[in-house]
C-alpha cells in the first residue's frame, strides 16, 4: 500500500478539463473521479443553451458555491447568447440537442487543446435524460478535431448517489434541461387533440 501510495504520488497527474452543464449533475462525477486519483481537474461553465437569464444565472452561481467549498476551480465563459442559440436551432428544434451539445462541447475541446489539457469531458455524461450516445459520439469528434482526448465515462451509474448528495446538501436543482423548449415541455401541458398544439 505504501509503495502504490508513493508510486501515485511520483506520477504526475493528468490535466483534466471537466464541462459542466450544472452543479447537482457535477457532485457525483467529480466524487469519482477524484477518487481515480489520476487528474488534476479543472471545471468549465459554458452553457448558452440555458434559459431564461435568471435561470442561467441561478444556476452559473449555485455551481460556483459549491466550486468554492470543495476547491474546484473554474474557467467560466458567462455567455448568454440566446439570439445566436436560438438562430441555431430554428426550423431544426426536433435536432436541437445534437446541435446544442456541439455548441457546448466544441468550445470545451478549444479551451481544453489551448490550454494542454491532456483530456476533457462533461457532466452531460451523468444525467439519464440526455442522449448518452450522442453526447459520447460528438464529445469524441470534438477532441479529433482539436487534438485534445475526450474521457469517456457513464456516469449515470452514479445518478441516484448524486441525486442524494445534491439533496443533503440543499442544493438548488432545476426541473426542466436548459432551453425555453425543455422549459415548455417540462410544464406544459400536452394539448387533447383537436387544440392549438403552437399555443
Ligand atoms: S433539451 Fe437540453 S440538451 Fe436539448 S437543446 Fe435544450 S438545453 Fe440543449
């Protein structure tokens, strides 16, 4: 136990970039992988997608408290380009999260390959709702293209411990993914046939 002990800390580490769409999706995740003890870990919050501003905000200040009690630091592009998000997605919303994991994980493959990091990923990777294997596919493409590797890991072996911890802890968690789109489907009612479906 002491030699692995003194072999792990003779290896250097490796820098990791972690995306992160929001702090209850991070606990677990980041839990594991320090666990790993193989990175030295960095977050970033790049999320446009998340709407409306209060909720981006809300959501950007809850990750940054809970960045500041377990000492993670972050790299935050505070971006609020809805306009930009939304031309995107217009006439293809029924594609929009493949577009929306792009934007996202695009940028955290730049930021990653400018800054050396020798992997990154994201805590999309956690949540049961998102499309895990488009997230895995685009997350891969992205570091080809920049030079950087995408760690691949399923995360959401780990979501009901997340979901616990983020509870115990009192932390503000969101009912609806990010856009005004998931907004309405979280809250709207599915229209009976016959009623306007575009109210
Ligand atoms: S539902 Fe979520 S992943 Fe899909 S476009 Fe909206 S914010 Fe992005």
């Amino acid at each position: 136990m002491v030699m692995m002990k003194e072999k792990r800390e003779n290896m250097e580490r490796k820098k990791l970039l972690i995306h992160i769409c929001c702090a209850p999706c991070l606990i677990a995740p980041l839990q594991h992988l320090q666990q790993e003890d193989e990175f030295d870990i960095r977050g970033l919050w790049f999320n446009p997608n998340i709407h409306p501003y209060q909720e981006n905000q809300k959501r950007l200040h809850t990750l940054q408290e809970y960045a500041s009690d377990v000492d993670l630091n972050l790299i935050i592009k505070d971006e609020y380009d809805l306009q930009g998000f939304l031309r995107q997605v217009a006439f293809r919303e029924g594609d929009r999260c493949r577009i929306c994991y792009h934007m996202r994980l695009n940028y955290a493959a730049i930021i990653a390959a400018k800054g050396g990091f020798d992997y990154y990923t994201t805590t999309l990777l956690y949540s049961k709702f998102q499309k895990h294997d488009l997230i895995k596919e685009i997350g891969e493409a992205c570091g080809k293209e920049h030079g950087v590797k995408f760690l691949y890991r399923d995360f959401r072996n780990y979501w009901k411990e997340g979901i616990e911890l983020s509870k115990n802890i009192e932390m503000y968690r969101q009912q609806y993914c990010g856009c005004i789109y998931s907004e309405k489907d979280r809250y709207m009612a599915t229209p009976k046939r016959g009623e306007d479906e575009n109210r």
